[in-house]
C-alpha cells in the first residue's frame, strides 16, 4: 500500500511538471497571435450580411414597394393597446360582478341576536 501512494505521488508530480513545461512553452506563441481572427469576424457579419440581402430582396417585390416598416409597427402597437384596453375593460366588469355577487351572499347579520348573552346565562347556572 505504501509503495502504490508513493507511486501515485510520483506520477502526479511528473505529469504537473509536463503541464507547466507545455504551458510555458506554448504561452510565448500564444502571446504573439492576433487577438481576433477574419474567421470569427466574417462568421459574426454573416448573419447580418444575409440579413440586409434579404430586407433589399423583400423591398424589391412589387407588393411591396410602398411598405414602412414604421408604420407596420405602429399598427402592430395600436391594435395591442386597443386588445389590453379591451382585456382591462373585461376584467373589471367580471370583478364589478365578482363584487355584487359578494355583496347579494352576504347573509345579514342579526342585530337582536341574544346568542351570547343566552350563553353567559347558560354559564352562571351551571354548578362548579
């Protein structure tokens, strides 16, 4: 047991040596690259690129050539403001109802309710 710790040990201290040996020999390279390459410059605009294609593509069918993106837009947030108007109007006639139907089940109260007066009395009598 004691020979296979040690030649665990042994292993772990030869192959930490090995690491810090490539790291030191690589990061003198590693500091000499470019910090970006065209690659990832070119692959980032791709989606952009094929973006702006499309859009000018769109703007040449002739359905569309008198198209604004603006005022879709605005079309698209005022038929969305006048449904949430429409959805708060709703919701506060269903809570009005909610309400009257509260206030219709209410049983009334007894105002001559002598229940614990009659309990007191109950009470005095009883022996203790």
């Amino acid at each position: 047991m004691f020979v296979l710790e040690i030649l665990a040990k042994i292993v772990l201290v030869g192959s930490l040596i090995g690491m810090l040996v490539i790291f030191f020999r690589k990061v003198p390279l590693l500091a000499d690259m470019p910090k970006t390459t065209s690659v990832f410059e070119k692959r980032g605009n791709a989606w952009l690129i094929l973006f702006r294609k499309l859009k000018e593509k769109l703007k040449n069918l002739p359905f569309l050539k008198g198209f604004s993106s603006g005022i879709f837009l605005q079309k698209i947030l005022s038929s969305f403001r006048v449904f949430a108007l429409k959805l708060e109007n709703k919701t506060g006639q269903w809570l009005e109802i909610l309400r009257k139907r509260s206030r219709e089940n209410k049983t009334p109260e007894k105002k001559d309710d002598k229940y614990w007066e009659a309990l007191e009395n109950k009470n005095k009598n009883l022996p203790m």
